[in-house]
C-alpha cells in the first residue's frame, strides 16, 4: 500500500528495490508538480513572475513533451505523437512552453495525466523487456544511448528542477507554499 502525505502525494518507498526507489521518486515529483497547478483557473496557470515568461501552465505542457520525449520516442523508437508531430521546432523551440496559453487548464492537465499514463505503461514494457540496464532504441547522434535507468534519473532531476519553478509561480499566483 502506497503511503500518500498531506497534499496526496505517493511517498516513495523506504527499503524497495532500485527499481521501485526511482520509480516512487518519479512519482512524488509529479505529484508535487500535480499539487501545484491544482485548483488554478486559466489565469492562474498563465501567470509569470519577474521577467521570465515561464508559466505554471507551460510548465505541464512542457513536461508532457518531455515525457513524451523520453519515454515514447528515445526509449521505445516511437514517432512523436500529436501535436508534437506537427511543431516546426525551428520557428519556435519552446513552442511547448508559448501554446500553452491556447489551451483550457482541463485540457493542459488532461493532456498531461494522459501522457503520464502513457509513459507508465512504457516503463512497465521496458521493465519486462530488459530491465533498468536496456539501452534506449533512438540513440543519441553520436551513436551511444542512455539506459532506463539514466531516463528515469534524468526525469526526476527534470520534474524536480522544474518543482523549484513551480514554487515560485504558485506562490506568485495565490501565495500558497510549501515543499
């Protein structure tokens, strides 16, 4: 049974294995990101702080391109599925972060739980395929590719640099804290 803390967030095992440890890690940091752009209308998903641009509701439509990234396309050797298939990334490499604020926070959220799930499932095929070690399918221009292992490792640093983000801009939005 999975213990969850006061904002409904997985804490990650104490004595699993290697596997369920980065896993629940995982987890937790989506969670954190879940609990910060929870209950937010469409203008608190699109408000910025300072000078960067940076939104809460980029931000989910960002890491689901990053999931996407990951976990789809170098781990499995998928095409890119839409809208990603579509973005002229050369016109505008963070056209994830600007068309967010086209999209209802319904849809950023649903977009992103959806591309989460995704993902899951595709760690869960790896896991029985070949384990933390297996190599990615798509590999790096220079030829080498990172294992699960480094995926997932890289995802949690990914979602927790962006959580320190996110702090900032819930905070910004209605003055609510926390870790």
């Amino acid at each position: 049974m999975t213990e969850l803390d006061e904002h409904g967030r997985p804490e990650p095992p104490l004595a699993g294995d290697e596997t369920a440890t980065l896993l629940g890690f995982l987890d937790y940091q989506r969670a954190t990101l879940a609990w910060k752009c929870a209950g937010l209308d469409a203008s608190g998903l699109k408000t910025t702080a300072g000078v960067s641009p940076m939104t809460l509701g980029g931000m989910l439509k960002h890491l689901a391109y990053v999931e996407e990234h990951w976990f789809s396309r170098r781990l499995h050797d998928h095409d890119l599925q839409p809208p990603w298939d579509t973005v002229d990334w050369d016109a505008d490499p963070d056209w994830d972060w600007h068309s967010a604020a086209e999209d209802s926070p319904d849809e950023l959220r649903a977009f992103w739980q959806d591309t989460v799930a995704r993902s899951r499932a595709l760690v869960a095929l790896a896991l029985t395929e070949g384990g933390l070690e297996q190599p990615a399918k798509r590999a790096w221009p220079d030829g080498r590719a990172p294992s699960l292992r480094w995926i997932v490792v890289h995802m949690i640093e990914e979602y927790a640099r962006h959580n320190g983000h996110a702090d900032l801009l819930r905070e910004s939005v209605d003055g609510q804290t926390g870790e």
